[in-house]
C-alpha cells in the first residue's frame, strides 16, 4: 500500500544551502506560478538573496 502513495513533485530544498542562481530561479517560478512575489516563501527567497549580497 505504501507503494501506491509516491510523491513525484520535487521537495524544495532549503534557503541557506541555495546560491544566488538557485534563488532567482525560485524567485522566477514564484512569479510564473504564482503571478507576483507576494507569498511568503518568495519573500522569504528575497530575503536570503539580500544578505547573500545580490
């Protein structure tokens, strides 16, 4: 029964190991998906990319 239950949506991974690539990358699926920055997590990414110095 377990076997029945996979996830195949990919797990985010978390904030402080990500580069500043990776981060716009979030960055730019939240406004696809998302239609702005606005969420939470977006903020959050934004957050990051500044005290990471970009």
């Amino acid at each position: 029964m377990a076997d029945e239950k996979q996830d195949t949506t990919p797990k985010r991974k978390k904030m402080n190991p990500l580069t500043a690539a990776e981060i716009e990358a979030e960055l730019a699926k939240c406004r696809e998906k998302q239609g702005g920055l606005i969420s939470k997590y977006a903020r959050q990414l934004q957050a990051r990319k500044k005290a990471l110095g970009g």
